[in-house]
C-alpha cells in the first residue's frame, strides 16, 4: 500500500458540483409547492430570517427537488459530491452523513454486527458507538488503552492487546478503534491493521478528530492510508462544514459489506435530507483540495506550533506533546498548568479574557487549531495564558469535586441491549452501588461513557456523578 506523502494539489482544478447545483436552483427557481414550508424565507420569523440572511433559506431546500438529486440511495449532484470526496479522502465509497459522526458509528454497528457478536473497541469510545451496541446488540470486549495519568486523559491503544483479543476469541464482528483521542493521542493504526488482516477481522477507526490529516504532512497519516476497512470523519469538527455534517468512508481494499452499512443508513438518516449541509460537505472538501484550503492547513499546523512554543516558554505551563509512547496531531493542544485545574483555567480564560476552548477536565483544557482561527487568535490567547501563569489564583481554586474523564473500565454484567430493554427503576445515586445500569450516561464532550447499560455500578463511579441524584438501574 503507498502511503501519499501528502496530496498534490499543483493543478488547481477544484470542482464541487452540489455547491453548483444550489447557485444553478436559485438562479433558476420554480414555483415552490413542497417541502421545506417556508417556501424560500416566506413564511419565517423576520428577526431569525435578519440574523440568518435570506439567502439561507433559499439553499435550505431538501432533496428531490431541484435536480439536487438524492442522499439514499445516492443520485445526481449528491452522488457526484459523495464521488469526490471518496477521491480526494482516498476511499472506493463515501457516505455523506447528517447527524454528524453518530450516525456513522450507528450504521456501522447495525449493518455489521448482530446481537451477541463481539466488538473489539477502546474503552473511552465515543457514546455513539455504544448507542451502536443496543441497536445491534453486540457486546464490547474492551481495549484498555494506556493511561496518562499525569494528564488526566487515556492514551494510545497497544497493538499488542489487540491481537491479545484477537486470539482468544473467534467470534469477533470487528475491531473498532477511536483515533486520534479526543485530546488528539494517536495509536499505531498501522500495527493494528496488520493485526486485524491477519486475523481477517475488519477494522473500523472513528477518526471523527482527523479528518484534516490526508492535506498535511506534519499530520498523523489517516486510517484510510494505514489499511482500515471503514473510516468516519467529523467534517464538521474540524474540516470546516457545517454543525452536524460528517462522512462515512468505506476504502479501497475494504472487508465489509458496503450494501449493509448502506442500508443501515438508509433506515437511520432522516428521509427529508437537508441540502445546506450537504453542499457543505461538498464545499469542505473541494476547499481542503484547493490551493488555497491546503495552505490553510499549513497555518493551521503552523498556529498550532507557535502556541506550543509561546507554552514552552510559560514556566507553570505544560502541553501535551508526542514522545517515544505515542503520537499526537498537533493542532490539539492539551494544556495543563501547575497549581490551577483545567476546569479553573477554563474559567480564567472565560471570565477575564472572553475565551472559549473547546473542554476541559479536572487536569487540563484542550485548544483546537482550526482552519478558521487567525495567527493573532494565537497571539492573545499566549498573551493571556502568560498573564494568568504571572497572577496567583489561589484565593478562588476551584472547589468542584466532580471527575471529568471518566477512567474507569465498565465491568459488564449483562447484553448492552438486554439491558437498555429490561425493566428499569430509577434510585438514588448512593443506592445504586452494586446494581446494574440500565442507561448510559456519558456527559460531553468528550462523551465517553460513565455508566453503561448491563455495567456493575461501583462506588468509583460515584465521583463523577455529582450533578446526578439518581441513576436508572435494572429493576432488582
Ligand atoms: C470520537 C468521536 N466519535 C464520534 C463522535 C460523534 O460525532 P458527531 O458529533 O459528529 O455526531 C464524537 C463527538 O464528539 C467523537 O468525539
């Protein structure tokens, strides 16, 4: 398999053909007698129509109509928009998603597993991918990956625990590995893959956090490039489309059966598709292709590492960088300072500077580097946290005792999906040590489970439960 260096865009010959159907739509349009009941702005809210423009309500139209083609199956201008993603992202098939990655991971698990097949997957697994689990009623066997503790934060997954799994169990449906972490940890998909391969087990990898990877070398090299058989992106996340909008890639040399993850979404994805996000997905990637998008990455790579330098001159200040354990993307940039919780330099950094992260733990706070930030966004947040590390905070720690990131590995006592169904009750939080879970609970971000249908409730649980009073338990 050869691994691109990174893409060559030199030839600027950037197409997105939904993106041209809506301009074609508004500047021919029809007499509207459909769906969406607004009727391009016509009948809305005036103040929400001022806020929003009005042009938006002329791209929100749904599909069918328009010559836009269809979402499932695929047909016209949103196949072809699916088409080059699929070229662009390296994959034989994209799926373009809305309701963002969770849907993904949802059509993944129901049209691969069936109830009491096994799921090789990473303990801190976005909640999706147990939602996945009491669709089809698989059942996890857990990856443990290594803990950072002085982080606060999971690690990488060890290949070698994988192909631990892998021989003792012959009834494995699929390995199914979060990467990178949501604080931006990679593992060593490639190991992985090979592992699965020889096992004939395909892999999956919710890459939700990396969908900018295939545009720049300094990035870790996406599953889809290291052997994965199904890769799913957040575009929404980082890649600059909307809020909700995702893709689903199925790759070249994949094991799985296309036709039922298709299927799968066919029966989960709503049937009146928006076409606002869908363009956006065509215009993500056709801008990620461009020149000018691939050297927006590059600033993106470059901010990111001007902030870790302007860190690494802060005394009370660390990040969390890539050592001989395990990689990191480096556009997530895992701050944790002496003396303050993540969860109290949050605060700071909100209330007396206006700035807005994208989480934080009891440990630490994660930055995002996005294409959209500017080199000056850097500079002020430098600026402050500099500032912050000269003042002393001690008067007003913080006092919250809740945990953040849940560390714990789930003791399962029951089918995930047995026990979603099961006759439930609901106690006091105190009372339900020693029961089952009948619910998930997995607060985001970063929306790694706490509790888990069919989990053992133990008193370790309890320290991340402090905004709880009850819990919903099998009833006894
Ligand atoms: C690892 C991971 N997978 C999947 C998801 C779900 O993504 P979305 O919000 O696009 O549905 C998330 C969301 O945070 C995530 O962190």
């Amino acid at each position: 398999m050869t691994i691109p260096e990174t893409l060559d865009f030199t030839q600027e010959n950037v197409k997105a053909p939904l993106v041209d159907a809506v301009k074609y739509a508004i500047d021919n349009p029809t007499y509207q007698f459909h769906i969406p009941g607004h009727t391009k702005g016509l009948g809305v809210y005036s103040d929400f129509k001022n806020l929003i423009g009005k042009k938006a309500f002329l791209v929100d139209t749904t599909d069918e109509f328009d010559n836009l083609g269809t979402l499932n199956p695929a047909t016209g201008p949103i196949k072809k928009a699916q088409e080059l993603a699929a070229s662009t992202f390296g994959a034989k098939k994209t799926f373009f998603l809305l309701n963002g990655s969770t849907i993904g991971n949802l059509a993944i698990a129901m049209g691969i597993t069936k109830k009491g097949q096994k799921i090789i997957t990473n303990r801190n697994c976005h909640r999706s991918v147990l939602t996945g689990m009491i669709i089809s009623g698989a059942q996890p066997l857990w990856l443990v990956p290594r803990r950072l503790d002085e982080w606060g934060i999971w690690g990488s997954v060890q290949p070698e625990d994988v192909e631990e799994l892998l021989e003792h169990n012959n009834d494995v449906a699929m390995v199914w590995l979060t990467n990178p972490t949501y604080e931006g940890v990679v593992s060593d998909v490639k190991s992985i893959s090979l592992i699965c391969k020889k096992y004939n087990v395909p892999l999956v990898v919710d890459e939700a956090h990396g969908c900018l990877w295939r545009f720049n070398k300094h990035l870790p090299t996406s599953s889809l490039d290291l052997g994965a058989d199904a890769v799913i992106h957040s575009l929404h996340k980082t890649g600059g489309s909307m809020s909700q909008s995702s893709m689903l890639h199925i790759s070249e040399n994949s094991i799985l059966d296309t036709d039922k993850i298709e299927k799968a979404l066919k029966l989960l994805h709503t049937t009146s598709p928006s076409i606002m996000l869908l363009a956006s997905l065509d215009a993500a990637r056709a801008y990620l292709e461009s020149n000018k998008g691939k050297n927006h990455v590059e600033n993106t790579v470059k901010n990111a590492k001007y902030l870790r330098k302007r860190i690494d001159n802060i005394p009370n200040m660390h990040h969390l960088k890539s050592d001989f354990r395990y990689q990191t993307d480096v556009t997530k940039i895992f701050i944790k300072s002496d003396g303050l919780s993540g969860k109290r330099l949050e605060s700071i950094l909100e209330i007396d500077f206006k700035i807005e992260v994208e989480s934080a733990s009891d440990v630490g706070l994660l930055i995002l580097s996005n294409i959209g930030n500017k080199r000056s966004d850097f500079e002020y947040l430098a600026d402050c946290l500099e500032k912050i590390s000269k003042k002393e905070y001690s008067d007003i720690c913080y006092l919250e005792n809740k945990k953040h990131m849940p560390m714990l590995t789930p003791i399962i006592r029951m089918n995930i999906q047995d026990a979603f169904y099961s006759e439930k009750e609901t106690v006091l939080k105190e009372h339900s040590i020693g029961r089952i879970a009948g619910e998930i609970i997995a607060e985001c971000p970063p929306g790694i489970s706490i509790l888990i249908p069919g989990e053992l409730i133990t008193e370790e649980h309890m320290a991340y439960l402090e905004d709880y009073d009850c819990v919903e338990v099998i009833k006894a």
